[in-house]
C-alpha cells in the first residue's frame, strides 16, 4: 500500500512540474505560420483558437480587446510550455501568448508587441492581400468576429491646448572642434554612439526588440555581445574578424567560451564577445538573429511583458462572469 501511495505522489508531483502542453489538433503544432479564415469557421486554426478562447479568459479578453489576428503559429518544443504566436501584419506586430497551466489554473499569458521579422512578414504579407474581413470563429455556439477596437478607447477624450514653443535664437557659427580618436579604439562608420553606451539591462523589451530590428546583435546585462551561429562552416577567427577586427582574438573569445580554438561551431550555438574586446555592434553578414518572440530561452535576454499583458489581466475580472457563464453552458454539450 505504501509503495503505490508513494508512486502516486510521484505522478501527482511530475504531471504539477510538467510543462503545459497543448493536446488538441497535434497536426498544426510547429506547422509554422497558419492563416486564419474570415468566412469558415471550421478551419482548423479557427476551431483550435475558437477553443481555447472559450477555455481562457486572458485570451479571450485578449482578442476582444485587441482583435483576431491574422494568423497564428504554436511552437511547441520538448521542453518548456506551449508558445503561440499572433501575427498582425498590417501594423507589422506580433504578440506572445504562453500557455500557463497548474492544477487549478489554465491560462494563455500574453505579452507584446514585437515587430515582426523580415522573413515572417514576407511570408504574411502573401496571406495580408487575399483577406478581407476579421476571421470568423465559432464560440459557445455563436459566431465572433473579433474587431480591432483600441482606438475607440480615445474617443471624446480631450486634449488640452499646448502653446507652441517659442523661436529659439540665433546662434553665432562656432568652429567644430575635431575630436582625437585613439586608433586603438577605431569607431565604425555608420554606427551610432549609442550602440556603444546604452545599457542593455535597463531597455525594456519592446526597446530590445527594436535594436534588433535595426541589425544590432543582441547584448547581455554586462554588456558582452552575443553571436547566434547559424551557419555550418563559422569559425571563431570570422567571428573575431568581424566583431573585433582582429583574427589575432579568436583565441581569447575561445577562452571566454571555454572552447578550444580550433572547436567546430554548429547552428545555433551562442557565442559571447566580450564588451572590451568589441569594435562592431551589428550582426555578422551572413546570420540572422532570431526574433525575441521565437527564442526558445529567455535566460539570455531578460524578457519583461510589456502593458498589453497587464491589460488582459485587468479586465479579466469584468469579463470572468460572463466568461465562466458560458464555460459552464459549454461543459453540458
């Protein structure tokens, strides 16, 4: 008796530490990016959204807020919970929504928005030119058309009147004075100052992601860059070229790494440069950084969800009642 007891307590505490996971249609996860319908309802995205907006209030609450997206695309991974995506290209945002799940808790956490990337808005922008309409969904039996309705928010509201600002004076031409830059700390062409001073663990998330929109590789809290390799034949003394300007640096981003010199990089390893040793702040040609709302791991980058997550979860309880209303009318079928 002892020893099915404790075998039960075993299942009970891996099934409350096992991550949340989404069991319904298996075909669509990490499918890559699904186009939504505005005219069936039973298209398999739309059913599998309608679905779980009927299970989670965040998400509901969510998408009437802010209106259906697009499309949509789960990402699950063997570990970690299930991620899905919301695409709206026509305002070049994505959101987050992460599927949180405990014994007696069962929610989608959303954060955003992101800018999406080049390569997901090219591959958007195809599906953008054939809708027409917001997609149609069936929840508790009734159809929804979640319509974009953040601007109705400011109606009414008045502005106050602000004087203009007053001409400034003219100011005598004053000779530019030329500044010394140390040749062992050539600045780069084309790159902003600010690149170099900012700290990076006081930009919040969106401010992050629009660094890396620009091309800037992505930094930690210290302030070492890190380079995602994406390619088979990288090596360290390229990747010193480049951010370093120097091959002769190879040896000691090895170091930092503890790597050999000569170790054989693979896709998707992370290498840090560290911040003393830098001379360019833009990604290596050739890679592509993953967009912050792809990353499978946040321990790099700090993540913090922005406003649009609080927002969910402050009218999570003027729409509760209603909500489980029609949750309790959808367990009876």
């Amino acid at each position: 008796m002892k020893k099915f007891l404790v075998s039960l307590s075993l299942v009970a505490i891996l099934w409350g530490c096992s991550p949340a996971r989404l069991k319904e249609h298996p075909s669509l996860i990490n499918h890559g990016i699904l186009p939504l319908s505005t005219n069936n309802p039973y298209v398999a995205a739309n059913i599998l959204l309608a679905r779980e907006a009927e299970k989670s209030t965040y998400l509901f609450n969510f998408l009437k807020n802010r209106g259906a997206p697009t499309a949509i695309e789960i990402i699950q991974d063997s570990f970690g919970p299930t991620r899905m995506l919301f695409f709206y290209p026509a305002e070049k945002e994505v959101y987050r929504a992460t599927l949180e799940q405990s014994k007696n808790f069962r929610e989608w956490l959303i954060s955003g928005p992101y800018q999406i990337s080049r390569q997901d808005y090219r591959t958007l922008a195809s599906y953008e030119s054939s809708l027409y309409g917001e997609p149609l969904f069936i929840i508790w039996d009734k159809p929804y058309r979640f319509k974009y309705k953040s601007k109705q928010k400011f109606a009414g509201v008045l502005e106050p009147d602000i004087p203009p600002p007053p001409k400034p004076r003219p100011k005598r031409k004053t000779r530019a004075v030329k500044k010394h830059v140390s040749t062992g700390q050539p600045v780069e062409a084309g790159v902003s100052t600010s690149s170099v001073t900012v700290d990076w663990s006081k930009l919040n998330t969106d401010q992050k992601a629009i660094f890396l929109s620009k091309g800037f590789a992505e930094r930690t809290a210290n302030g070492d860059l890190i380079h995602r390799v994406t390619r088979e034949d990288e090596t360290l003394a390229e990747i010193a070229e480049w951010y370093t300007k120097s091959k002769l640096n190879a040896a000691k981003i090895a170091a930092y790494n503890k790597l050999s010199p000569s170790a054989a990089l693979t896709p998707g390893m992370q290498i840090k440069i560290p911040r003393t040793l830098l001379k360019r702040f833009k990604v290596m040609p050739g890679s592509s950084p993953v967009p912050l709302y792809r990353a499978e791991s946040e321990t790099t980058t700090e993540h913090r969800p922005s406003a649009t997550k609080n927002r969910v979860h402050d009218s999570h309880d003027e729409n509760s009642e209603h909500h489980d209303s029609h949750t309790e009318h959808h367990g009876h079928h």
